[in-house]
C-alpha cells in the first residue's frame, strides 16, 4: 500500500509576517510526524504502543509561541556546531573566530550561537515519504566563516523515521549538525524517562569539567554509571554520587559510540518502555551521542497534552561529532572545505515488545 504524501498546512506566522508551515507525514506501521519549517523542528512523533493505542511520544508545543520564546530547543535542528565550544572561540586556517556565549551562565558557544539554526525560517519542498528542508547560512552568520547550503530531510517509512543531513560550504568551516528531539516512549507529558532502559553501543564517555567542556580523551565506562553496554533503567544510578552526575545534575554527556564514524547507519542505541512496550532502535554514522536526560526542566512549560515538563520528563539522544571539537584536533574533525560535502545519516526505529 502506498503511503499518503506529505501534508502542509499553517502553523503559525513569525513577528514579521513570515508564515510558519508544519508538514505531516504517515506511513503504513502507523506512525505520523509533525515538521516544522521555523527551526526544522519535529513537532511530535505519535507511535504505537503494543495494544496499537498511538501517542505523541516527542515534547515539544502545539502552537508556534512556545518555540518562540526559546524553549530548550524541542526537537530542533541543531547548527551550525551542535553541543558545546570552549570561550566560543576556535582556530581554523591560523585564524581565530569567535562564536556569542550562548550557554549561560557558562562562558561557551551552545547549538551554534543565540540564532542558530533552531531560530530559522527553512525552506521545504516535498520528497518520496517525506520532507526536505533548506538554509543558506551566510559568511560569519553568529561568527562562523564560509557561506553554508543546509539540506534536512525528514523520510518516514517502515516504522522508521530518518533524517538525513548534508551542507557544503564555500570557505573553510566547522559543522556538527543534530536533532535535539526530548523523547518519552510512555508519551508526552507522562512524569519521567527514569523507568525506560538504555542500551549504548558505547564503551567510553567524555568526562566533563564544571563548563561541561571535555576533559580530554574517552575513558572506559565499566565500573561507572555511565555504563550502558548492557540494558539499564536510566534511573538506576543518576542519583549516585559520581562527580560527573553532580557536575551536570544527570546525564549531560557525550559517548564515543564503537566504530566511530560510519558511511552508513548502524545500530548505536536501544530505548525501551516496557509498561507500554515501545522500543527506539537509533541508528547513526556519527561517532558520538549525547545523552542529555532534560536535567534543567523544572516544570514551567508544559506540552500539548496539559502536562508540566518537570524534571527527566524527556530524554535526548543527539547523535554528533564530540563537544568543543574544533578545539581538539585528536577528536574525529567538524572541518568542512570547499568542494567537499558534510554527510550525516539518523534512524528512529520503532517496535513494540511482546
């Protein structure tokens, strides 16, 4: 059975006048995503659960003002350079760049600066099952050199939802693209994540320092709560006295995914929800993932389904180079040159356990 073609119609409209479209898309295992075109944000995800009882299971809001007063980046696309930059301020070429301190009240560059990606008006034309969205990002755009061509695509099919990313560039620049959707497999608005498990296909993490920038190198996860090589509940061991738990008050971390960068996709994480039975297979070329499990959300906003979003209400795997990579030339580079093409690849799929 073919799947039904992708639906646009208005969200909402921009301070200037600019008209906010939302795209849906279906497909035949009975999932439906929601794609904004203000941030390239995926709205909500409905996906069923093991009695085939459907519910959004991605935070976000139901009208376009809760985006626009800078919401902790709800299902955003992330850019130009996801996660975290020392100071804001890297070399490139022998010359230094300076990117605004977006992470207060930490002095680092954040998900590309104060107007990043998330805060944009993209471009969209329909696609086979899906969407793709546009940017051009403009030399020294939030201090980043080179003129930049974004392309997301958003394809759901099988169960499956992908994102696929690639830009080029015409001066030599940094690039560390994302999703940074807050998911919760008992549905939006349910209380915690704390009862889902985690499986990573990860045997090392980036411990952190009090800015939440890097150490140094990957060290192993055994014999820490950061391993997750084997099936945990997140909440089994957040409230353990580790120093990296306190420092980001949860998980808040990078893991160097096993195989490092891949051309294709590859299984990289499970999420289960076993009252509910949904499960997330994650998939990726990217080395790395952060692990954020919403620390910082204090039930002041709450979604379309009415409730609050407090405290590990949601969870983001944001698949990605490593944090302050530009800064760290042993890390796997975020160069992107004239010529070249930045390539990028995540897949969300969807199951249900017996």
């Amino acid at each position: 059975m073919t799947p039904p073609l992708p639906v646009c119609d208005e969200f909402g409209t921009l301070p200037d006048g600019r008209p906010v479209h939302r795209w849906t898309l279906r497909d035949e295992a009975g999932l439906t995503a929601h794609v904004l075109t203000y941030g390239a944000i995926l709205q909500s995800l409905y996906v069923p659960d093991r009695h085939g009882h459907t519910a959004n299971v991605a935070l976000g809001f139901d009208k376009l003002d809760g985006y626009l007063a800078r919401a902790p980046f709800f299902g955003a696309t992330i850019g130009r350079f996801g996660n975290r930059i020392a100071g804001g301020r890297f070399a490139l070429d022998g010359k230094i760049y300076q990117v605004p301190l977006s992470d207060q009240p930490r002095p680092n560059a954040l998900h590309g600066g104060e107007e990043g990606f998330d805060t944009r008006l993209w471009n969209a034309e329909p696609v086979a099952d899906g969407v793709e969205l546009s940017l051009v990002s403009a030399d020294g755009d939030q201090g980043f050199p080179g003129t930049l061509h974004v392309t997301v695509r958003y394809t759901l099919a099988g169960g499956q939802l992908r994102i696929d990313y690639s830009a080029t560039t015409d001066a030599p620049t940094v690039v560390n693209l994302t999703n940074h959707s807050y998911l919760n497999l008992a549905g939006e608005g349910a209380p915690t994540v704390l009862d889902h498990e985690l499986t990573l296909g990860a045997g090392g993490f980036l411990p952190v320092d009090a800015q939440l920038i890097p150490l140094g190198d990957p060290v192993p996860v055994a014999e820490t709560p950061f391993d997750f090589t084997t099936a945990r509940p997140l909440g089994a061991r957040i409230d353990e006295s580790h120093e990296q738990l306190r420092l980001a008050g949860g998980y808040d971390h990078c893991w160097a995914l096993d195989g490092g960068c891949t051309e294709d996709p590859r299984p990289v994480a499970e999420l289960s929800h076993a009252p509910s039975g949904r499960t997330l297979t994650l998939s990726t070329t990217e080395p790395g993932i952060q692990v954020y499990t919403g620390n910082y959300l204090d039930g002041a906003l709450t979604g379309p389904s009415g409730r609050p979003y407090g405290r590990f209400s949601g969870i983001a795997l944001e698949t990605q180079h490593f944090p302050d990579s530009p800064n760290r030339p042993h890390f796997p580079t975020t160069e992107l040159r004239p010529g070249t093409e930045f390539r990028s690849s995540t897949v969300y799929g969807f199951s249900t356990m017996e």
